[in-house]
C-alpha cells in the first residue's frame, strides 16, 4: 500500500507541475524567468535607461563586490591599489519568458566594452510569484499597471 501511495504521489506531482491551484481549480502559469547582471558600475547609468527604454518597468539592483583573477598593484593619482577586489553593479528582473531573449540582448549590447571583467548574465526559471498588495500570482503580476 505504501508504495502505491508513493507512486500515486509522484505521478500526481508529474501531471501538476507547471501547474498552480487557484481558489477553485488548476490553471497554467505561463514560463517566468530571472535575468541577474553584474556589470560594471561605469556602464551602470547606460544599462538603466536601455531598459527603462526597453519595457523592462522594474529592476533591482546593488553595489557588489568580487574577487577576480587577475590580481595586479595599480597605481591612480599617486595611490597604489590592489585589483583583486573588483566593483560592480548586480541587476536582477524577473520578466516573462518571451521578453527574456530581448533584455538579455540589451544588456549584451549596452554593457559590452570588450575588454576582460564586462561582467555576466545568468538566466534561471521562476517558478511563481505573487504580489503583495493584491494577492495575485502568476506571471499576471508583471504586467504593466500604468
């Protein structure tokens, strides 16, 4: 018996992944995604308004610091500095999954110098998400309230 149930389990699961369970029934939550940047903090200003001109009307973002690998004594104004500790800005949106390609492209373009330390974008899956204030969920809260 227990291992029916067992099985029962997970096949359920299998048939309702993808799936949320709304007050009444199930309903499909269309494909969200994370796009976090880490960019450098002098591209910081261009990257913001490529996105705010691009329909992304929310991001998040923070100072951040790493370490990198190639480590070398500089010298600014007379001041001798390390660069292994390396300044940047992280970006984070969540957007739906079909607007995904077109921001990371934005970025690509916007924050791209070609020398080492541009920095890295990683994309990962939302699985839901909801609003606060309104109690609704799914990628309907990323929609436009303007």
């Amino acid at each position: 018996m227990h291992f029916f149930l067992t099985n029962h389990r997970n096949f359920a699961a299998e048939i309702l992944q993808g799936y949320t369970k709304t007050k009444y029934s199930f309903k499909k939550v269309k494909s969200m995604k994370r796009i976090e940047a880490i960019i450098r903090k002098t591209k910081f200003e261009e990257v913001k308004e490529a996105l705010l001109h691009s329909d992304i009307d929310w991001f998040e973002y923070h100072d951040v610091h790493g370490i990198g690998q190639s480590r070398q004594e500089r010298i600014y104004r007379g001041v001798q500095y390390s660069t292994d500790v390396i300044e940047r800005v992280a970006i984070t949106i969540v957007c739906r999954d079909i607007i995904m390609q077109p921001t990371v492209n934005v970025i690509l373009r916007v924050a791209h110098t070609g020398q080492v330390g541009d920095g890295r974008i990683f994309v990962s899956d939302v699985i839901d998400t909801w609003s606060i204030r309104t109690g609704e969920h799914g990628d309907t809260v990323l929609r436009d309230k303007k």
